[in-house]
C-alpha cells in the first residue's frame, strides 16, 4: 500500500471516529461512511457528537485528510482497506446483533483487490462465515482495544496490534500491519479465529478482575478488613498486577457487560457451560445491591427521601450511558420510594432521555443541596475536590456512600458526613495491637 493511500472507515462512532481521526493523524487520508445524514452534516461542520478527550482537536487539525459521506460507493472508489467500526449490542438472548455488520458486509459487496478488516467486536466464526459468502473481497480480523477517555492515546500508543487472517488473505494482513508500522506497537500476526478470541478473551478477563476484587471487598466489609489496602498488596505481585483491581459498583459500558456475555452465550451456542463468566456477570449484576445495603444502613426507609447521584455515566472522562450503574441505581431508589437527583459534568444531556424522572442539577452543590444522602457513582476528579464542609451544610442529612472508594474517607468524616465505601471499614479502626 503507498503511503498515502486512503483508508475507509465504515460508521461514524466512537471506535470509528477515533480510529478514523488517529488514521489522519498518521497522514492517511481517510473516507469515513455514516449511514446517519444529520451526524455526516455535523461532522463536516467540524463538531464531534461524542465526548472523548483529544478527539475534537485531532478531527480539526485533520479536516483536509478526513471526508464524511453516507455513501458506501465514495469509499469504494477511494479505499483497499475498509474498516468495519459498526456496532454489535446484544440482543434480548445475550448474543452479539450483527444486524450492521450484516448490512455493512452487502453495501461493500465482493469486490475483487479490497480488505474488509474487522475492528467491530464479533463472535468467533463471523469472518469465516463472511468470507464465505464474499470470496473475493479478503477479510482481516483487527480488533479494538481502546478506553473510553483515553482512546486516542490507545491507538496512538497500543500495547500490541492484533492482526488475524486465514491463508489467501495474507496481503491484506500485510498492509494492515503496514498502516500500523509507524505506532510502534509489537504486532500479533495469527489466524482469523485466534484473533477475534482474543478481543473476546481480553475482556472477559479483565471483567472478571473486576468481578473478583468486589467479592473480595463483600468479604472484607464483613471481617473488618479494607480492601484498597489489600488490593494494593496483591497488585504488587507481578504475577496479578495492580489495575482492574479497584472494588466498586462494578463494570459497565459498551465493552465489559456486551463481549463478557456475548463469550458465554458463544461457549453455550457450542454446547459448553462457561461457568465462571456466568458467576462474573451475576456478581456485576448483584454489586449495585451493595450501594442499596450501605443506605439502608443508616436510613429507617427510603420513601420520601431525596438521593443525590453524584456522576451517571459508565466512568469519567465519557458521556457514554450504556451499562451505566447510575441506569440501576437510579430505578432502584425510585421503586424504594426515593426521589433521585444527579449530576454528571458531561453525560446530563444523555441521560435525560434514559432517566426522565430523575432531577438533573447544574452543579454538584446543587444535587447535594437538601439530600438525605448521595452515592458517588462516576469517579469524576472534581468530586475529589469538592469543599466537604460546604457538602455537609447543604445536604439535608450528610450521608455519602462512596461507590468507586474513590475519596479521602478522613478528609469526608472531618467534614461531619458519615462515610461509607465498598469493602473498607466504615470507621477507622482505633484498637490497640500488641
């Protein structure tokens, strides 16, 4: 592939607008295909629908390698390398919709000398069915692995780059790995199957980390015991690492619930019961009763009571709502009978439409103002910088359960607030050793 050879990019979302604006960034010139004719208008007036830092500034400074269209055959004309940045929900019975990679697959038909390279997340055994169905066009499986919050970092600084074909496809492999050269990231070069397991593989694992450090803070609020401090000893061993580690109301967003279930309805499709997948996503499901328990704790009913959410979004740095705690946390103080007010500093406009009967305040003061209790949901920095004195004169009842353990319970508890946390003592702990 010549070095300024276009790319084309299939679906203007996160991971297609990333992977679009980082491509640019590394001088490709790109053609990037929305099916949505009001995103395509806002995208060339130079406005970015989503929220994701570092992202706007690079799609501005490449606006002369970056063309936004709604037609699939402008891309033809333009690209060997198609990338497929569609997404894949789940459905009702847990399995990945490949209702847009589907449609995606026809519009590009079976041209001779293209790539369709996958970046979407797909069940194993998608690429060899298309390439079945498409011979001619070549098929790469390159998956994605970029944070919300940090995905152009991702990209520009990836720990490796996966890319996955079967024999026959080894030139399209070859330029995939060429595009990427210049991130200098190691590049994993493996079979087509191997390469959508491991997307798959990566995050089950990481969503059971997760899953895992809860249970531990669950036993832990039962033996006196804090789990940030033995979270911090066990990520010390090399062998565990320390990330992943942080107990809380568990995982959300569109990656860790969606690919956790879609490999266990996968193992199951194949007649295999993935047992510890099923226990890592009732545990996620079960953690935001832990918040309910904290509450109930110290306060008699939750009728009538006013509950500030401090944060909605699935984690800082993202308006992304999807698979957010806040979602159940939220239904479930108002089935208590509890009157629910939040505030996040960037999802509120998101939120609106997914939460109508929760209050939406302009600031955190304004949520904590009057509340009978609130519950960090998002770790946002700045609720780290809050002026706890100011919080306890302003909520009605100074009640704060922290669900990410994310604030300094000392500099809390001076403030006059009761302070509670997932799987960490509910006060200090003063008795004497020796």
């Amino acid at each position: 592939m010549s070095e300024k050879e276009s790319i084309g990019v299939v679906g203007a979302g996160w991971v297609g607008l990333v992977t679009a604006a980082c491509f640019a960034e590394l001088g490709r010139p790109v053609v990037v295909r929305e099916i949505i004719a009001e995103k395509v208008d806002t995208l060339r007036r130079g406005e970015v629908p989503i929220h994701e830092p570092g992202l706007p500034e690079l799609i501005e400074k490449n606006r002369e390698r970056l063309t936004f269209t709604t037609e699939m055959g402008e891309l033809l004309d333009a690209a060997r390398l198609i990338f497929v940045c569609v997404q894949t929900p789940p459905t009702y019975s847990g399995d990945a919709d490949l209702s847009a990679v589907q449609r995606a697959v026809e519009e590009i038909g079976d041209p001779e000398g293209k790539a369709l390279v996958m970046k979407s997340t797909v069940p194993v055994g998608t690429g060899r069915i298309i390439h079945r169905d498409a011979p001619g066009l070549a098929y790469v499986s390159c998956p994605e692995f970029l944070r919300e919050g940090t995905a152009v970092k991702d990209f520009m600084e990836p720990d490796r780059v996966v890319v996955g074909a079967d024999p026959g496809d080894e030139w399209a492999a070859d330029e995939v790995a060429a595009v990427y050269e210049p991130v200098g990231a190691p590049i994993v070069r493996t079979d087509l199957s191997s390469a959508e397991m491991i997307k798959l593989a990566s995050n089950a694992y990481l969503a059971t980390k997760i899953s895992f450090i809860n249970e531990i803070a669950n036993v832990c609020d039962e033996v006196g015991a804090d789990v940030t401090e033995v979270a911090r000893g066990m990520g010390m061993d090399p062998r565990i690492g320390g990330s992943f580690l942080n107990a809380g109301l568990g995982f959300g967003g569109s990656c860790f619930p969606k690919d956790t279930q879609a490999l266990k309805m996968l193992a199951g499709n194949i007649g295999y019961h993935f047992q510890l997948l099923s226990s890592v996503i009732e545990v996620n499901e079960l953690q935001k009763r832990r918040v309910m328990s904290k509450l109930s704790k110290h306060l008699d009913s939750l009728v009538g009571k006013r509950v500030a959410l401090l944060g909605l979004a699935f984690k800082p740095d993202t308006d992304d709502m999807r698979e957010a705690s806040s979602l159940v946390l939220a239904h479930r103080l108002e089935g208590e009978g509890a009157t629910v007010v939040a505030f996040d500093p960037v999802a509120t406009e998101r939120a609106r439409d997914l939460l109508p009967s929760v209050e939406m305040a302009g600031s955190a003061l304004d949520a904590l103002d009057g509340a009978d209790a609130a519950v960090l949901v998002t770790e946002w920095p700045e609720f780290a910088e809050l002026d706890w004195a100011e919080v306890a004169k302003r909520m009605g009842n100074p009640l704060l359960v922290d669900g990410r353990n994310f604030l300094d319970p000392d500099a809390v508890r001076a403030a006059g607030i009761t302070y509670e946390a997932i799987g960490r003592p509910s006060l200090p702990d003063r008795s004497a050793v020796g």
